[in-house]
C-alpha cells in the first residue's frame, strides 16, 4: 500500500501574518503564547523578546491583583460609602471620615479598562511574534533576535515606530479624557452630588431622556437653544464667505487702484484681538453706550434702544459684528485663490464671447468652491462651538426664566458652559457636548463626501 504522503504545512509570508492567521495556523507553542505571553519567543530562542513579553504579563497581572480588580469593583458601583460627619467624645469635636470618591472610582475604572485593552493587544502582539519566527523557522531561516528587530523598527517597520508615541499620546490626552466625559452623561453628577462629600451613581439614558422629553424644561431649552446655533452657524459662515468673497473680487479687479491700501484697511480687524473688538462693540451698542447717546443728542430716539436686551435684535447684532470680524479672513483666503487660477481659462472664455457672469459662474466660482469647501465646512463647525462671539457679546442673554440655564442667544457650547460652569450639571454638560460631537460630526463628513474636493482631488492640481 502506498504511503499517504503529508500535506505540507502552510506557509503565510510575512506582510501576512496577522492575529487570526496566528491562531489558525500557528503550532502550540503559537497559540500558547496567546496564555503565556514570550512562550513561542522562548520556544524559537528570542530570549529578550520573550522576557519583554512576560514582563508586561506579570506586570499586568500584579497590577489586577493589587488595584485592578478593586477599580473594576468601584468602576460598577462608583461607591458605597460615603463621607460621613462623626462626633468624637474625646476631642468634643465633629470629626470627617474619608468614604468613597466617585470621580476617582470613574477615572481609575476607566484607566484599568485602557490598561486592558492595552494588555489585550500585548497578548495579539505576543503570538503575532511566535508566528513569525514560527513561520522563519519552517521556511529554513533564523529568527530575528533583539537587535535585529530594533533595526527592523527603524527600516521596514519604521511607519508603525515613529506612529507609536503620536498613537499613545492621542491615546493619553484625547481617547481617555473623552471617554471619561462621555461616561458622566449616564450618572447623575449634578450639582446635588458633589464628590468627595456626596456619592453619583449610574442612571442609564435617563438624562438623555430629560433632554428630549416633551414637557421638560431641559427639552423645551435644548430645542430653541439648538435652532438658534444652526441658523447662526449658517448665517455666520454664508455671509462672511459671500460678502469676503465679492470684497476681494472688487479689490483684485484690474481697475481698482491702491489695493495693497484697501486690504490694509480690511486687515486692521484681524490685527487687534478678537476679544477686544468684540467687548468694545458690546459697550458701543450698551444701553447707554455711544450709538444710543449719540441718537438721543440728534433727537432720532428717546428711549435707547436695546440692542442686547431684545432676543431677536441682540441675534441680528451678533451676525452683523461677526461679519465684520469674519470677512477680513475670507477676503485674504479668496485673494490668494484668485490669483492663481490659471488666466489661460479666461482668455479661453473672451475667444468663446463669455462675459464677465459667464466667467463668474463658470471658471471663478467653481475653482474658488472646489478650494475653499474643506474650509467653509471646518468655518461652520467652528461657528457652531463659536463661544468667544456669542458669550463677549451678549453673554448668551437675553436670559429667559423658563430655560434652564439659557438665554435667547445661547449656542449650545454657551450653555454647556452655563450648565457645568454656574450650576455645577455636570452630567448634562457631559450630554450636551455629545450632542455637539454627533452634530458637527454628521454635518462634516455628510458634507465633505459630497464635495468635488472629496469626489475629484485631482481636478484643479
């Protein structure tokens, strides 16, 4: 009987070898290395390699038995006994003992869960490493030792060495933060609940429920408060790129005459501080400021005018003094895209009898849009979360007793800053700026997927 021959194991390149690879087709020593982290290092004589490994495991596990798994424990509950007034016989006097502190039972659960995802991905990296030199192995070469794969790092695997310090600290400063403050949304850490004298605890979507029920005094503020942010947004970001846009035509035309003079002049807005410009014309248009002064001595009015005592005024006032902050900006933008579209487009235009509307909406505006698009979508984000404009100017007011917290012309980010700021709602700050990340996210990437800057990237170079 002729002898069944052997099915040759399989062997997976390099740029291959990924965890599920690994697991599938890795020998035992491979896929225990997943369990005993440097196990299959070991097995192929990658002792340093190894040592690394099975430290981060120890480590790990020394760190879960000493604190991690009483940060998980606190992370559940956010703690059960809480500071507590006692009086002491022998000093006659009220004496504080220490209990539990809620926030740092949050953060500390939430760092211990990072700690495990990281560790996670160590145990992945581990048999990821077994494999390979597995792979090296069956193929008839020698393993890399340590400092073999240090120079890896630094030549074929260079991208993912220099990606990993900018990775940790995206990790450290923006993933964690973050995740502790979408966190807070679902407990009730309020103004009632103080820590370290008070305990929160979870409550679920309940204050996203609040935020949307009709009836309630958060949903019957949250609703106007939203309307008036996007209807700004708009206002604010259409008429600073359209009026920009028409200035820098009229000064870059060929028979305007002094235009370095005019853009000076426009400039001079960008050269003081926006939060000087913006207090100096909330005391020009006060009550008793300037404008209502000098009304009064002419004889055109006799009770001032109240330009940030009336909703609907103050908000026609805020748009009309951002346009005066924000189309400086624009025109300079515009002029350095007007001056380098190609002027062979336009002398193809006279040959073909075009006029000057012709030109406008056909070569002009289309490469001014195409440039500027990633720009006006990141300036309507940015109006959305505009706080300097709304809060140096009318402070959000007029005030309305029936919001909670909000006045006429609150944006959401005014009223966060309300909410957590002056009533100590941390929980439904935490909602709000949820909100506002879904907000502008839906908005930037719908936007943006659309554009031709998206679609053609290679149309106007």
């Amino acid at each position: 009987m002729a002898k069944r021959k052997e099915k040759a194991p399989k062997i997976v390149l390099k740029d291959e070898i990924t965890t599920k690879n690994a697991w599938l087709y890795g020998n035992w020593q491979t896929r225990l290395s997943l369990i005993i982290m440097g196990f299959g290092n070991f097995v192929n004589k990658q002792i340093i390699q190894g040592l690394i490994y099975l430290a981060i495991e120890i480590l790990y596990i020394f760190y879960m038995v000493t604190t991690g798994i009483g940060t998980i424990k606190d992370f559940i509950t956010l703690g059960t006994v809480a500071q507590q007034e006692v009086f002491n016989e022998s000093t006659q006097m009220y004496e504080y003992i220490v209990g539990d502190n809620s926030m740092l039972c949050l953060l500390y659960g939430v760092v211990t869960i990072f700690i495990t995802v990281f560790f996670v991905v160590a145990m992945c990296t581990s048999m990821r490493s077994a494999y390979e030199s597995q792979v090296k192995v069956q193929n008839g070469t020698k393993p890399l030792n340590f400092v073999e794969t240090l120079r890896s790092l630094k030549q074929q695997k260079l991208q993912s060495s220099m990606l990993s310090f900018p990775v940790l600290g995206i990790v450290l400063f923006n993933i964690l933060p973050t995740t502790f403050m979408i966190l807070i949304a679902f407990t009730n850490y309020d103004k009632d609940h103080q820590t370290p004298g008070n305990l929160f605890h979870w409550v679920g979507f309940e204050n996203f429920q609040k935020m949307f029920a009709s009836g309630g005094r958060l949903a019957h503020t949250f609703w106007p408060v939203l309307s008036w942010t996007l209807i700004w947004a708009v206002f604010a970001t259409v008429t600073s790129f359209l009026l920009g846009l028409i200035l820098a035509i009229v000064i870059n035309r060929k028979g305007t005459r002094f235009k370095p003079f005019w853009r000076f002049i426009f400039v001079l807005s960008i050269a003081v501080p926006q939060f000087v410009s913006l207090l100096t014309m909330r005391t020009i248009f006060h009550a008793s400021g300037p404008v209502n002064i000098l009304l009064k001595n002419a004889g055109i009015i006799t009770d001032s005018i109240p330009f940030w005592q009336d909703g609907t005024l103050a908000k026609v006032m805020i748009i009309l003094i951002n346009i005066w902050i924000g189309v400086p900006y624009t025109m300079l933008q515009t002029t350095g895209i007007l001056q380098n579209i190609p002027q062979d487009l336009y002398e193809a235009a006279d040959v073909d009898g075009a006029g000057p509307v012709i030109k406008f909406f056909k070569i002009t505006l289309p490469y001014i849009m195409f440039v500027m698009t990633p720009y006006l979508i990141t300036q309507f984000t940015g109006n959305i979360n505009n706080f300097n404009v709304i809060y140096l100017l009318s402070g959000g007011g007029p005030e309305r007793l029936d919001y909670y917290y909000a006045g006429e012309t609150d944006l959401l980010i005014t009223w966060l800053y309300k909410v957590t700021i002056t009533n100590k709602d941390f929980n439904i700050g935490a909602v709000i700026s949820i909100l506002i990340f879904i907000l502008m996210a839906i908005f930037a990437l719908v936007t943006y997927r659309h554009t031709g800057s998206y679609k053609d990237e290679e149309a106007f170079q």
